[in-house]
C-alpha cells in the first residue's frame, strides 16, 4: 500500500498496543497498527493531526509511533465535552455527571509518555485548523462523521497537508455515517485504500 508502512520495531508497537487496550474507545487491531505505522513515517517540521480523539486512544497509538522514530508532534483536536444529540450515548462512558473529559484524555496520553509530543487542541476542529502552522504529514479524521462534518474539516485541514501525505478516514464503511458520501467527493488525485472500516487515501509514497 504505502512504502515502509509495515516496515515497524514490533517491541515499541507491543507497547503501545497494550496501553491502547487499555483505553476506551473504537479502534480496531488493524486501524491500531496503521495509526502507529504510518506516525512513523511522519518526520518533523511536518506534524501529525487527528480530528476527535475522546480518551485518547488514537493519541497514544501516534505518539507511541511518532516516539519510535522521527517524533513529530501530535495535535488532537476535539470539544473534549460531551454534548448533542449523542450525549447520553456517550455520557455512559465518562460517568452520569461528567460532561467534560480532556483530564481523561490527558491521564491516559500522560500514563504513555505522550505528552512531550501530544498538544489537545479544545474546541470545534475546523474553527481551530489555524493552530496548525506546519504541514500535516498524516491526518486522522474521526469527528463529526456527519457528510457536512468530514467535508468542513477536510475543506479546513486539507490546504495545511504536507505534499507527501497520508489521511485515515475513520468508520468510511460504516452505512449509519455521512463519511462516505465526503469522502468520496474529495479524493480524486489521491491513492485510495482500506483498514478495517476506515478509508486511507495518501500521496507522494
């Protein structure tokens, strides 16, 4: 699929793994080592970017990589507060009388050694895509998976990514999402792939 993407030290990757595990949130085994892998090959001054990052999970498998090899920063953009139509659903994870979880996401980046890399960027992600002032080596989009949701992020983060770059599409086969239908509007001139449920799309490699 991309060069040297599965080129990875299986040591730094079991250890990552298993702090991910430990983590709520929805990333699949395949997803995990995709994240890690391509955070590898993400060399400063270009950055790496996720786009919703609730505990932290994703966070911790791109720092861990990131970390192994070139350690670029990781940005992680998100409300970090639990609101909407899908609050209740959400609120089940986080405690009845919780709302906010960016201490939550904090503890867990910080139990891996994440926070010399990782910065949380609080508030809507496309309002806030101006606090990325380098070029995004590799973009996790899993936010509003709404269609008017992934195409406002990709139309505000995709101007900020690196000419050698690679984007993860986070629940693209899921039906019950809008992701699909944004996804497939905007990835002409890119090569296009499949992890589990999630859509890559990469140029340069």
């Amino acid at each position: 699929m991309i060069e040297g993407i599965l080129e990875f030290p299986i040591l730094p990757y079991y250890f990552a793994v298993r702090q991910a595990r430990k983590i709520d949130g929805w990333i699949q085994n395949a997803e995990a080592r995709f994240l890690f892998s391509a955070a590898r090959l993400v060399a400063p001054p270009n950055v790496i970017v996720e786009i919703g990052a609730w505990h932290g999970k994703s966070t911790v498998l791109l720092c861990r990589g990131s970390r192994s090899s070139h350690k670029a920063a990781v940005l992680s953009f998100d409300l970090f507060e639990i609101g909407g139509a899908d609050g209740e659903q959400y609120r089940r994870h986080t405690g009845k009388e919780r709302h906010t979880y960016l201490d939550i996401w904090r503890r867990n980046v910080a139990k891996a050694g994440g926070l010399e890399l990782a910065r949380a960027v609080v508030g809507c992600s496309w309002e806030n895509a101006r606090e990325v002032s380098a070029p995004i080596g590799l973009l996790f989009v899993d936010g509003d998976h709404t269609t008017a949701g992934v195409t406002r992020d990709w139309e505000a983060f995709s101007p900020r990514l690196a000419d050698k770059a690679i984007v993860m599409f986070h629940d693209y086969y899921d039906e019950r999402t809008g992701v699909r239908q944004a996804v497939d509007r905007i990835c002409a001139g890119w090569q296009v792939g499949r992890v589990y449920s999630s859509a890559i799309l990469w140029r340069g490699f």
